[in-house]
C-alpha cells in the first residue's frame, strides 16, 4: 500500500527527490505514515480503514494534537494526504 501511497503522491506534484538528491516529501510523510503505525501498534492497512479516526485524532482539536503539530505539522500533514489517497482508492 505504501508504494501506491509514494506512487500517487508523486502524481499529485509531491517532491521524490531534493535539488541535492536527498529524500524529500514524498518520503517524509512515508515515514510519518509508518511512524504513526509504530505508535499506535497498528499495520497500514488498519490506518487506511480508520484513517478519518487518526485525522481527527492528530487534528488540530484532537488528543494527539501536540504530537500531530511537530515537525511544521508533518504528522498530520501526511495524514491528511493518506486519507485524500485511502478515498480515492
């Protein structure tokens, strides 16, 4: 899931790589992604079939909303990207 994820983030003008070559976006928030699979114990296949619940959660009024700010507001950035790819798939 995570490839199509990188796939359709690219599509939608996302950044794969840094002028330098470096990882950019489009890794960043697979790594978010994974990241708030860690934490939350569940796989990825569980977040995409609750994601409008982990929105929410790291949203801006939710319990994880500390967490879901860091980074510029990574977490809940990638997120809401996933969600957008969950509900088109």
């Amino acid at each position: 899931m995570l490839e199509k994820f990188k796939k359709y983030l690219i599509d939608q003008g996302y950044s794969e790589l840094t002028p330098s070559g470096n990882p950019s976006t489009v890794y960043d928030y697979i790594k978010r992604i994974e990241r708030i699979c860690e934490r939350e114990n569940i796989t990825i296949k569980d977040l995409g079939l609750n994601i409008r619940f982990y929105v929410e959660k790291y949203g801006p009024y939710g319990k994880e909303a500390e967490f879901g700010k860091r980074s510029h507001s990574a977490f809940i950035n990638a997120l809401r990207r996933f969600e957008d790819f969950i509900q088109i798939n």
